[in-house]
C-alpha cells in the first residue's frame, strides 16, 4: 500500500468513528423513556434519555423471533420486548 491510500483509509476510518451514536450513563432520578418495536420477524426496544433536546441512548436490544416466537400476537410481541428490555 501507499502513503496516499494508507491515510485515505484512516480519514475514512476517523470519518467513522466521528458519526457513532452517542450512548449514555442515567443518572439518578432522570426521567427515562422506552420506546419498543414489534414487527413479523423481529422485536427491538430502546432506553433513551433526553438531554438538551435531544434523545441519547442508553441501552438497546433486538431479537430476531424464530418458529412459534413470529406466530405471537402483536401484544404478547410487546410484552415479550418489554420482558426482554428489563
């Protein structure tokens, strides 16, 4: 490799790294907000603080649902997420 490739790739790398999601700490007594989602194949839920408007993760979860877990009704997907999340 060249000098001019190696540092294209670590501007792209830097570039990156820049743009990653921010994740937070809680701290005590902030109000918290849980978002959940529930599709046919997969369930996700999110722990996000809000801080000088704007909303920062702190914790995140997906499953992918697979054989009996896709045939759920969409509540007991919501109660599954929720169970999941905690």
């Amino acid at each position: 490799m060249c000098d001019k490739e190696v540092d294209d790739i670590c501007q792209a790398l830097k570039a990156f790294l820049a743009h990653l999601p921010k994740i937070a700490n809680p701290i005590p007594r902030e109000t918290l907000l849980l978002y959940l989602a529930a599709l046919e194949q997969v369930v996700s839920a999110v722990l996000v603080v809000e801080r000088a408007k704007e909303q920062i993760t702190i914790y995140n979860v997906s499953n992918a649902l697979a054989g009996d877990e896709a045939n759920y009704r969409l509540i007991k997907k919501f109660a599954y997420t929720l169970v999941m999340a905690s």
